[in-house]
C-alpha cells in the first residue's frame, strides 16, 4: 500500500514537472528577446562635448512657449521625423509605452476646439480656484484656444497603461508615465531642433471624450496636447528668467 502511494505520488510529480517545462518551452519559443551587440564607441574629445553641451544648452535656452501659430504648413515628414526621435526614448523592459497621434484634418481640430474650450471654461470659473487663475495671468491665457485650429498639425500623446502581452494577456506597462515624460521631453526638443514651435498644454478633463473622438482604446489616457508650427509673425511671449545654475542642482 505504501510503496503503491509512493509511486503515484511520484508519477504525479513527473506528469507536474514535464507539463511545466513543455509549456515553459512553449512560451520561450513565442518570446521576443532583445539580443545584445557591442556598444557603438561613441567617445569625443573632452573639449568637442565642452563644446557641444554649450551649443546644446545655447540652443534650447530659445526655447519658448508660443500661444500664437501662423497658419503656414510644412511637409509632415518633418513631424514624422520628430516621432521617430521621439520614439528612440528609454523605455522599462523596452515597452515603448507611448502612441502619437497627428492630427491635420481641419475637421478634427476644429471639433478637438470645441471640446477643450467646453472643459476649459469650466475649469476657469469653477475647478482651478482664484490662485491657480491667477498664477496664468502673466501669460495672457484663458479657455480660448485658437491654437488649436490655427497650427497646421497637433500632436497628441498617450500613455499605454497596458498592452497585450504574448500569452494573449492584458500586460500593464510598468513605470509608463514616467517613459512617456522622457518621451515627450525628446519630443519638445525635436520640435525645437527642426526650427518650430509648440505649446505644452494639458487639457483638463478632455481625455475621455478626445480619445473617444480620435478612436482610441480605452487602455490609452491623454497625456500632452501639442500644436506644432511656425509661431505667429509678431506675436508675443513672456519675458521669463530660468533659474541659475546654482539654483539647479546640489553637487555631493
């Protein structure tokens, strides 16, 4: 009786065992490895990355925050350019948590107007509060947004909360707000490098209905609304003064 239990208890653990490793086998077949290469030497000259942090940080010092765009187009390749640099963002577990979407259709950024100046004039006179109002003051701004139908592109971007993953599964996207920030961050500057301007608004309480307008899954939360062109000839923006580099950082 003993040895009868003993050798079905071994059976059972044999059948647990080959059934683990055949489906163990089975999902590495179907898994995406990332395969490793040498690192490209990319090593300058300490005086040519003297230099060329300088220019860098000369350049993006000009950056500014345009609320006013003139209507002029460009060819979209230079837009798709600026989501492929975009896209060579940092990433956890290289998931590319991000999608962009390019809106052109007058169509559509007129009913993407409608919808955010509809949330913005409410979140003036009811949700932001006197100090957040009044904090904006300085930059001219209000729920008016002719931005929107006045740029010639608008880039939208969303976060992927979570994706499907191989098994077929729903696969939450570790640390993606944070690889959209950094996205997004590479995004704005692309922008700036190719000669054009945006504006960084974050529309409040428009993520719902705009990813409903632009066809979106409901796995996708708005994360950054961007119009991008040429800035308005003439128009005006705040004389701002950043902080100094001491302000900046502390050093250990």
């Amino acid at each position: 009786m003993i040895n009868d239990l003993y050798w079905f208890s071994c059976c059972s653990f044999l059948l647990v065992f080959l059934c683990c490793t055949v489906l163990f086998l089975l999902r590495l077949k179907t898994k995406t490895f990332h395969k490793l290469v040498k690192e490209e030497e990319k090593k300058l000259p300490k005086n040519d990355s003297i230099k060329r942090s300088q220019d860098f940080y000369q350049l993006m010092n000009t950056r500014r925050t345009v609320r006013h765009f003139s209507k002029e187009s460009f060819p979209i390749d230079i837009i798709y350019n600026i989501i492929k640099a975009a896209g060579t963002s940092p990433s956890a577990a290289h998931a590319q948590p991000w999608k962009f979407v390019i809106v052109q259709s007058a169509e559509i950024k007129n009913r993407i107007r409608e919808i955010v100046e509809e949330e913005e004039e409410t979140n003036y006179k009811k949700r932001m509060g006197k100090k957040w109002v009044d904090d904006l003051k300085f930059s001219k701004t209000d729920w008016v947004k002719e931005y929107i139908t006045d740029a010639p592109y608008l880039i939208l971007v969303f976060r992927q909360v979570s994706a499907i993953g191989e098994n077929g599964k729903e696969e939450v996207n570790c640390y993606s707000e944070q690889c959209v920030c950094i996205a997004a961050g590479r995004l704005l500057t692309a922008i700036h490098y190719a000669g054009l301007a945006t504006l960084t608004s974050t529309p409040l309480n428009c993520g719902p209905p705009l990813r409903d307008l632009l066809q979106r899954p409901p796995e996708e939360k708005l994360t950054l609304l961007l119009p991008v062109g040429y800035p308005l000839e003439g128009c005006l923006v705040p004389r701002l003064k950043r902080k100094l580099l001491k302000d900046l950082f502390i050093e250990l």
